[in-house]
C-alpha cells in the first residue's frame, strides 16, 4: 500500500512598459530624449494568474494479483469566478493479473502474462485566459472645453457562468504475453467525453462588448 499527498502552486506574471514619441525637431535625439517629442505617450500593462492543486493517490497491490489505484485532483484557477474557481477530478484504475491465479498455473508455459484493466477518469482544463472576467480598458477620452479627459469604460463583460472544461475517460484493456514474453501485445477499448467545452469563439459571442 502507498499513499501520496501533494500540493502544488503556481503564479504566472508578465509586466510590461512602453514609452513613445514623435514630431521631433530633430532626429539627432533618437530614443534618448523623448521629451524633447511634440507628441508623446506611455503605456503599461501585468496579467498575473494563479493555479493551486492539491491531489493524492493511492496505490494498493494485493499478492501482485488485485492492483487498485486511486486519484483524487482539487485545482483552482484564478481566471473563473469566485463560484466556479475549484475543481475536482477524480480516478480510479482497477488491474485483474489473471496469470498469478491458481487455476492459470498450468497454462504458464504457453500464457506468461495475462492482465485484466478498467480504468475512470477525469482531468480538467482552465486555458480560457482571461474571458471570463470583467476588464476595463482606457483610450475613450472626451474633450471638454480645451480640455482632454482620459475615461475608463468597461471592455469586457464578465461571465460568471464559466468553469472547468472537464475530459472524462473510460478505458478497458486486455494485455498479454506468450511464451516466456516472447509474444507480447494488448487490446484497447476507450470512451472520452468533453463537457463545458471552453471554446474561444463561444466567448466572443457570450461577450458582445469584445472586439
């Protein structure tokens, strides 16, 4: 029997800054004085996003005949909503080494390896960026007067309703061997399944405001 815990932590941050100008009286100046620029402009940017798991595991071998593992993933993304920021994936595979049987005994000599194999799963994706929250952009700037005023406006709509695009998969196998392993080869039989599939197009059309 073995049994594992673990936690797992990530932060992904990207910064960025910009100066700029033109209608300079001379090009002598270069980049190294864009005061000296008649019109000028500045701009920076940072997306940060954070990723927590927390999984465990376990495995249980009994006479190397009856094999079970068993996961369990708990990962929250930054870039849902507070209501949809966790997921939880769970899996189970289950093993059958027919050939350890009592009754296989006298076959050994032409059925080496003989395994039995179903195994459940699910795995979650969170790559959505950030299309599920609301943003709020500059550069709707209004004049009053002789007066420039930079305004803020709502750029993207949140969406709230978002969560984890979810793969479910079932898998049966059959694995054997001939002669000592000399014969080797498996069978395969496989079901997957993607529900609140995360589409970008989806998003676009949920987010009327987006460009």
């Amino acid at each position: 029997l073995n049994v594992m815990l673990g936690y797992s932590y990530e932060k992904y941050s990207a910064e960025s800054r910009s100066a700029n100008g033109k209608g300079f009286s001379t090009d002598l100046f270069e980049w190294n004085n864009l005061g000296a620029a008649s019109i000028k402009g500045v701009s920076s940017s940072k997306t940060e996003n954070l990723l927590a798991s927390f999984f465990g595991r376990v495995n249980y071998s009994y006479k190397d005949r009856y094999l079970l593992t068993a996961t369990l993933r708990a990962d929250g993304a930054s870039n849902f909503a507070e209501n949809n920021r966790w997921g939880y994936f769970p899996s189970v595979a289950l093993g059958w080494r027919f050939t350890e049987e009592e009754f296989m005994k006298p076959m050994t000599s032409v059925l080496s390896n003989g395994k039995l194999r179903v195994s459940f799963g699910q795995t979650g994706n969170s790559n959505i960026g950030n299309n599920a929250l609301a943003l709020y952009s500059t550069g709707y700037n209004y004049n009053f007067g002789d007066q420039q005023s930079i305004g803020v406006a709502q750029s993207q709509l949140a969406n709230p309703n978002l969560k984890w695009e979810t793969t479910t998969e079932l898998n049966v196998g059959l694995d054997f061997g001939f002669f000592q392993n000399r014969i080797t080869g498996s069978m395969e039989f496989f079901t997957r399944r993607v529900d609140d599939l995360l589409d970008e197009k989806v998003l676009m059309q949920y987010n009327p405001i987006s460009k």
